[in-house]
C-alpha cells in the first residue's frame, strides 16, 4: 500500500511530481513526439511468457556498448527492459535493438524532470514494479530469486538492494558495502528533486545520489547485483569530480536536510572539516578491512579520500570567490 506515509532510507523527503510544462521541455528525438521504440528481434522474446519476470527494468546509458554486450544477455527473463540512452555516439542502440529492449532518447533541457524520472513520467513502462539498473551492474540467479519473492510481498513499495563491488578486476570483499534503493513500486513515489538545480559543465542531467522518495515500507534484498568497474581509473577519476561538483553545489545551497538520507545529512555534516576524508579512508580501509583487499582496496580507499577532498577544495574555493 502506497498511502502509509513517505520513506525513503528512514527519513523525510520533498519530492515535486513532473508538470506537464516539465515534461514537454525535456525535447526528445522526432519518431512518435516524445520518444521512439525500436523494435527489433531479441532471445527475451523466445522465453515462455509466464515465466517472465513482471518488473521492468530501466538502463540510463550514454556510449555504454561495451558494458550492455555482458548486462543485457542477463535480462532476457524480464518481461521489459528499458534503455533510456542520451543520444550515444557508439553502438549502444544497436546492442539495445539485438536484444529486443525498448529505447527511448533523452535530450535534459537544463532544468526537470532529469533523466530518471524524465523516465518514470514519459516512457511507456508495463508493469508497476521498476528496477534501475547501470549498465556496469549484472544480475545474478540468485538475485532474480530473491526479486521474484520479494515483489509479491503486499506490505513493500521498494526495496534497498545489495552490491558486490568490482574495481581494477578484483572484488571487494571488504570495506564499506555498496547499497543503495533501486527497485520499487513506480506509483509509490519518484527521485527527490533538490530545489536548487546543478548544471556543472559536463552534466547530462541523471540523478546522481538523489533516492527514490516513496509512500510506504522499504526492505532489504540480500541477493546481491555485481557492480563492474571496467571503464579505467581516468573514467572513475572524472566521473567523481562531476560528482564532486555535484556535492559541493549541495553543500553551498544548503539544500542536503530536506532532500537526503539520514547517512547523506552526517556526511554533509562532516564537510566542515578537512580531516572527513582522512577519517573516511580510515574507516574503510582499516575499520572495515579494507586493506585485506590488496593494492586494489588501497586504491578504492585512497580515492575516495581524494573525492572528500576535492568536495571540501570546491566548497573553499566557493567561498573565497
């Protein structure tokens, strides 16, 4: 049930719905006035119907070809999968279309709906249950048992979902775990949207850390989703400055007690101080055993001590301009 208050990783969100006005300045590509379909001829569709999985998974991508040639073979068992691309430049379409997926094209329009409730509010989706997924995230068997349970159980809208993380080709086993909310109910809610919008100079418009807020219960799946880091340490590097800018803008608006989780508000809480990201690198490299991962886990924890410290630099740098 969806009227049992909002929730959204225990705390209270804001979340504002997509005007239509919203919407119609989100410019999509010509085929069908918002969006097009492609169809096209996938292994999904040699699947017995009734075994089919009734939750429809959504892939926000740009130039992901690689990753979607390992992703997309393990969802023929969905009876929908959605590729939400954002005018890629490589094959990316040309994977989704060999793998019967329906694709839409999102252009941002520099201010909302972004990307992934852009998604919830124009793209034809069939069932009421909605899994985000990365194109760099695959599904386990063990994962698609736990899912099939979990979305017959009436007393959830969404559940948190658990992720074992690759990086330089070697799992983590230890340090800070990878969870966050990505499968619910799309009738039950929609991202939070800060009421201060980021525009940096490479953003594309996705939802970077803001959750899904939602009207009712969130569980936990334990079955974990593999999380592939296989783009290289240049891609990861710049990928979280973007997300540092995108922190920092946060910070400076004073945006973060209305529109985050209690776990978001302490680390914006902490960005008062220099030493938050010496602390962090502690914490999941010593605390949490971190270091028995190898140079591979001395790796992950000394940059995400960096990307508190490039958060902090663009705070200070804020505020002496």
């Amino acid at each position: 049930d969806c009227s049992s208050g909002i929730h959204s990783h225990g705390s209270n969100h804001r979340f504002r719905r997509s005007s239509k006005r919203e919407i119609s300045g989100a410019q999509e590509c010509q085929a069908n006035a918002n969006s097009f379909r492609i169809p096209c001829q996938g292994n999904r569709n040699k699947n017995n119907k009734q075994d089919m999985i009734e939750v429809s998974v959504i892939v926000p991508v740009y130039n992901e070809e690689f990753n979607l040639v390992k992703t997309l073979p393990l969802l023929h068992d969905f009876n929908q999968v959605i590729i939400v691309d954002s005018q890629s430049t490589d094959n990316t379409v040309q994977v989704a279309k060999e793998h019967n997926c329906d694709v839409y094209q999102f252009i941002w329009n520099g201010d909302y709906p972004k990307k992934k409730n852009w998604s919830l509010s124009n793209v034809q989706i069939k069932n009421s249950w909605v899994l985000f997924l990365d194109a760099d995230e695959h599904i386990t068997p063990k994962f698609k048992i736990a899912l099939k349970k979990a979305i017959t159980n009436k007393h959830y809208v969404g559940y948190k979902l658990n992720y074992t993380n690759f990086f330089l080709g070697k799992k983590l086993r230890f340090g800070e775990p990878m969870k966050k909310l990505a499968l619910f109910r799309r009738e039950c809610g929609a991202y939070a949207q800060p009421e201060n919008n980021f525009k940096g100079d490479n953003y594309s418009g996705i939802e970077i850390h803001e959750h899904p807020v939602l009207n009712g219960k969130i569980g936990d799946i334990r079955a974990k989703i593999l999380h592939q880091e296989t783009k290289g340490l240049v891609h990861y590097i710049s990928k979280h400055l973007e997300y540092a800018q995108w922190e920092a803008h946060n910070f400076q608006e004073g945006i973060v007690t209305s529109n985050f989780d209690i776990r978001s508000m302490i680390k914006y809480a902490a960005l008062k101080f220099w030493v938050t990201g010496w602390a962090y690198f502690i914490y999941i490299y010593w605390i949490r055993l971190g270091f028995l991962d190898g140079t591979a886990g001395y790796i992950f924890a000394k940059a995400k001590r960096t990307y508190f410290f490039q958060i902090k630099s663009l705070i200070y740098e804020k505020n002496i301009s």
